[in-house]
C-alpha cells in the first residue's frame, strides 16, 4: 500500500518527507521487528518508552515512524534516512486508526462480537464460537486462551492483543473465509483504544466485579472502561446485558444498539429458569417470547447457565435457529481452566482460572452446592505478584471460610517476593485450616495425598495457563498437568 494513500484515510498532526514515493507492508510497535516497507509507531508505555527507539527503527530503513513527541529525534536523522515523519497526539489511538485502514476495515467484513465483563468472558465466547459454527458459520475467535481461525489455533499472550494485531488477525479471517468472529473485549484493551474503530455487531456483558485495580486505581474507572464498548455501538448493532448484575443498567444506559437482557429475574428478554448442575454439567430452561428451551451444557456450573445464555440470545437474535443454539451449546467442549475437572478414583480436582475474590468465592460456592456436605473441600491457590493487593487478604479468608483445608503457595509472582504475597493473603485469615507450601507443585501433591479419598480440591487461579512467571522468567508449568501427576500417583 502506498503510504499517501493511507495517510489520506487518518488523522494526523503533521506529516514530514515524501509519502508519496514511500509503500508500507507491515505494521509494527517493536523496533526489533521493524525492517524495510514498516512503519513504526512510537508507544509510550507504563515501563518503557518507544520513543527511545526511534532510531534504532530508522537504521532498520523503516518506510515511517509514527510519534506523539516530535523533538525526541534530530530532524536531520529524518532527511538523512529519507524516513517520513509523522506526528500525531497519541500513538496508540493512531495504532488503531492505521491500523483499521491498512487491513482495509476487516471488522466491516465480518459479524463481530465483543464480549466483556469480569468473569465469564472467555468461557462466553467459546460457547459463541461454537454456537455459530455448529449453524455452518466459519467463525473466528480472539481471546485469552488463544485466538482460533476457524478451527486453526493461534497462540496469544494477551485477552485482547494490540489493534494492529487484532485488525491483522481479522483480515486473516475474512481471506480464509470466516464469516463470524466473537472476541474477548478486556477493560485495559478498551482504556488503551486497542479496539477503536472497529464495527461491532453486537456487545456481551457478563457481570463486573473488582478487578484490574493495579492499573484502573478505582472502581469508577473500572466501569468506565467496560462501559466503552457498549458506547461504540451504532443503532444497527446488538446490546446483550446480565440484568442481574446491578451495574448493567450503567453499561448500557448511553448505548445506541438495541438492547437485550438475560437472567434469572421476570423482566429478562431471555429468562433463566430451573439451574441444575452437578460434576458432569449443567441444565436449564431459556424462557424467550414465551417459549420455553430446554438447555443442557457439560461444563458445571450455575454461572455457566448465565454464559450460555447470552451466547443463545446473541446467536438467536442474529437469525440463528433457536433449537440449532441449544445444539451448539450442548456441544460445546470443555473450556480449559474454566472448572476443568481431573479425577482418579472418587476424588475429583478442579482447576480454574478464578483469580479474583468474587471468582473464588463463586467457584466454591459452586463446589458446596454440588458435594452438599459429603465431601471434603480442599483448595489450593495464591495471588499474582505485581497486580492488585488490596484481593490478596479478601481471598484469604473466602478461602479459609469456604474450605476444609486451605494450601496457600505461589501464583505467577513475577517481580514480587512470593514470600510476602502469601504474608498479605494470611492477614486476611482468621481460622487456622491452612498450610503454606510456596512451591506450587509441592502443595497441589500435598492437598491430593493429604485429602481424603472422595475430596473435591479446588487448584484456583491459573486455569489454563502453562506457564509460571518468577522474577520475570516464564518456566512451563501446567496445574491440570501436575494435578493429573498426583493424582495418577496417589491412585497407585
């Protein structure tokens, strides 16, 4: 693409050099990978700064640099290269508003939609995904786990990855004949414009509760930033809201789309009746325009009667056979880390991604409901280092309360002493049902062995991820793999 061709669709401050002779066939925010035909964008972030690698992008003949601080580098260093210069109020808006014209408005292209909310984006969207492609829909998905080209995965590090990402992966779909596409929408992406000016054709919201506070500081900014989502949606598009969740009607308040609620109470447009759920799965009825939809998912769970749910009300209200939504719902896969179950014999190990107070809290009162008493409840978990503090006691004490037995130990710790994470989880316990073992390998063996025979063992807050990060370093570590190590050794 011809560089003046795309500065003709976005918006900047002052454009330096000659675009008009400049072409450009990539996109990049990482001076490592920038090289001929590039452009570079110059990102201010919360630990470095892009800028300071201006010219190390330059010396990669990089066609442009995109900056928001003109005197950073020389002029000269500019008409010396013959790299075109272009200024522009924020880079990272600008990452999104390049990025959107370069891969031509993938999003236009396909029926995209977002999901956000605290807890249950992800399960959600697997449950959308498979919804539209049990329909005959090839369908695209972007999210925590991996992002998926039909039924072609790819690795992802981020929930929401950076917009040129995001947009790139959205032109892959459409060229590989994706007619759908659902993606995980996380606050920071939304604060950060990552998803700015893409067309969405209908929003999810899940629920909210406190999380993220490391980056948004207050709550307000918290519901601030999911809120965003719902403001960018054009009348044409589709607004689907948890109207059990107090905060909806402040999500949704200023939202042009057409909005649409589910639930469990009387004024829900898609109202939950009758939750079952034991450990092979979950039952319920969609009440919708007075019919009533008999629902049966294998994932376990009172809370995964709200997420299927308003992958039926988004599938539905986009012209899918109702019955065909409960079909694909039912099929739906586990979910990894999302209440995966483990066992061996009677005794039953459940991982999951439950890292914040309210999701543990859910995901063990979702336990007491299925054991009623007969079994033992022993949890394992601990809280990630460089992210919100103020869960680490409040987590604490829901598990020490809701659990038999209680092995505190190490998360991700990444820069912090895991030492003093696990002292700040203790400060919130006020019973003496636990153990702190700060190798996690050690204390999800130890809670296993140590069970009684037909225990149920909560290992909380990793779900999915196969990795454990110490002082930066990311060593492969898997909880349902050493779960299902232990457990296949105790069972000897």
């Amino acid at each position: 693409m011809k560089l003046s061709v795309l500065l003709n669709s976005v918006s900047v401050i002052q454009v330096i050099g000659n675009a008009e002779a400049k072409e450009v066939d990539s996109i990049t925010i990482d001076s490592r990978t920038a090289g001929k035909n590039s452009i570079y964008f110059a990102i201010e972030g919360f630990k470095v700064d892009g800028h300071k690698f201006i010219q190390d992008a330059i010396n990669k003949g990089v066609t442009a640099v995109v900056l928001s601080k003109p005197e950073s580098v020389p002029e000269q260093i500019f008409s010396h290269s013959g790299t075109v210069k272009i200024v522009v109020e924020d880079t990272r808006k600008s990452l999104a508003d390049f990025s959107n014209h370069f891969y031509n408005e993938p999003s236009k292209k396909l029926l995209l939609i977002g999901v956000t909310g605290t807890k249950g984006k992800t399960t959600t969207a697997f449950y959308v995904k498979n919804v539209f492609e049990h329909s005959g829909n090839k369908t695209g998905l972007i999210g925590t786990i991996a992002n998926y080209i039909g039924k072609n995965e790819v690795k992802t590090l981020l929930t929401t990855p950076q917009s040129h990402e995001i947009n790139s992966l959205l032109s892959q779909m459409v060229l590989e004949g994706c007619t759908h596409c659902v993606m995980e929408v996380s606050s920071i992406a939304l604060d950060l414009y990552r998803v700015d000016h893409l067309k969405y054709a209908a929003g999810i919201f899940t629920n909210i509760t406190s999380d993220h506070m490391d980056y948004h500081k207050t709550e307000e900014h918290y519901l601030k930033s999911k809120k965003i989502l719902f403001d960018m949606l054009g009348s044409d598009s589709i607004a689907i809201y948890n109207i059990d969740d107090p905060k909806s009607q402040h999500i949704i308040k200023d939202s042009k789309a057409k909005k649409y609620s589910f639930g469990v109470g009387s004024k829900a447009n898609f109202r939950i009746k009758d939750i079952e759920f034991d450990l092979n799965g979950t039952s319920f009825s969609i009440l919708y325009k007075g019919v009533e939809y008999k629902i049966l998912t294998r994932l376990a769970g009172h809370f995964n009667a709200y997420n299927a749910t308003s992958a039926f009300a988004v599938a539905v209200l986009n012209g899918i056979d109702p019955y065909k939504a409960a079909e694909g719902i039912k099929n739906t896969p586990q979910v990894p880390g999302r209440f995966e179950i483990v066992s061996k014999k009677n005794k039953k190990v459940i991982v999951d991604y439950s890292h914040t107070s309210d999701s543990l809290k859910q995901a063990l009162t979702a336990i007491h409901h299925i054991v009623k008493n007969e079994r033992q409840i022993f949890t394992v978990f601990g809280c990630g280092g460089d992210r919100d503090r103020t869960k680490r006691p409040i987590m604490g004490e829901i598990a020490s309360t809701l659990s038999d037995r209680v092995y505190i130990t190490s998360d991700n710790p990444r820069t912090e002493d895991p030492y003093l994470i696990i002292d700040e989880i203790q400060k919130g316990i006020k019973t003496n049902n636990y153990r702190v073992i700060e190798n996690r390998e050690e204390a999800i063996r130890a809670a296993i062995f140590e069970s009684e025979d037909n225990a149920v063992i909560l290992v909380a807050g990793k779900g999915h991820e196969n990795y454990q990060e110490i002082n930066g370093v990311r060593k492969h570590f898997s909880d349902k793999e050493i779960s299902e190590k232990y457990l296949d050794e105790w069972a000897k």
